[in-house]
C-alpha cells in the first residue's frame, strides 16, 4: 500500500500515525463540543480584555479632547 514511500524514512510513518489519529478523534464529537466551548471561551476572554484594552485608550483621549475643548472655549472668550 505505501511502497512508494518507503524511501521517505521514517517521518512518513510518523505522519501516517498521526492523521490516522487525528482521523479517529474526528469522529469523537464529544471531544469536537468540548474543543469549540474551549475555542469559544478563550476567543471571550481576550476579546473582553481587548475591550478593556481600548477602552481605556478611547476615555484617555475622549479627556483629552474635552480638555482641548475647555481650552479653546476660554481661549474664545478671552
């Protein structure tokens, strides 16, 4: 059947073992479920520290802005 690989060496086996398993854990769905609530809440968590991330940036410069504002309006005034 793989004949034609045998001059490869070894790391062909190697592969071969390897989709062989991963072929057999596809048909685990139980395992598929858990991999994307694993998959889905980790994306969560750094999507919300993300956010935070940003946030924090946009009301530093949202205070900026205001205090540009505040100066200008004293500027105009004077």
């Amino acid at each position: 059947m793989y004949t034609h690989y045998k001059d490869k060496g070894s790391w062909y086996m190697n592969i071969h073992a390897i989709n062989s398993w991963i072929r057999h854990l596809a048909h685990n769905y139980f395992l598929i479920v858990i991999a994307a609530v694993v998959f889905f809440l980790c994306k969560a968590v750094i999507g919300y520290f993300t956010y935070r991330h940003y946030n924090k940036k946009l009301e530093a410069l949202n205070h900026k802005l205001d205090r540009l504002s505040d100066e200008m309006g004293k500027i105009k005034r004077e």
